[in-house]
C-alpha cells in the first residue's frame, strides 16, 4: 500500500505545471508529496525543505517553478515578473531559520 501513496504522490506533482519527474523527486525527498503539501507551504518554504535535503542547493527556476505551479503560470513569466520578489522572500526565510 505504500509504493502505491507514494505512486499518486509523484503523478500528482510531476502533472502540475512547470513540474516534472525530476522536480517530483526532489519535492518528494523534501516530504512534500501532495498539492496540498505544496499549497500549504508555499513556493519559498517547499525550495528552502529541498535546500536542505540537497548536496548542491537547486537553482533558482525551481523556485520560480513552484510558484508558477501554484498559480498556475509558465516559470519564465513568474521569473520575469515576480522573481525579485521571490528571492527576497527566500533570503528573508533564510534569515529567519538562522535566528
């Protein structure tokens, strides 16, 4: 029954926009295995949980893909238009994790 969860948890993540089966795989080794998960969190805080897991930190269009997923909008328009605002939002999360 597990292998079955985590099955619907990958074809779930890897079928939102911007997200496929390498981005399904980090989130998922991060523990976020649902689009809830990801709502609930965040595009910040689910790139901040897979920082961690990672040796090498993800770049930065994983971010923008996150957030486009959850709004549903291509990661170069999410880039262009709310890329600034996003990185100050992860340095700002960052902070706050070393305090």
């Amino acid at each position: 029954m597990p292998a079955r969860k985590n099955s619907q948890a990958w074809d779930e993540i890897a079928a939102l926009p911007n997200l496929g089966t390498v981005s399904a795989k980090m989130l998922l080794a991060a523990g976020i295995a649902s689009l809830t998960e990801l709502q609930a969190l965040g595009a910040v805080r689910c790139f901040l949980r897979v920082e961690q897991q990672l040796l090498k930190p993800p770049s930065l269009n994983l971010l923008y893909a996150l957030e486009g997923a959850l709004v549903n909008t291509h990661w170069c328009t999410v880039k262009r238009e709310m890329g600034g605002q996003l990185i100050l939002e992860l340095d700002a999360a960052r902070q706050a994790l070393k305090a």
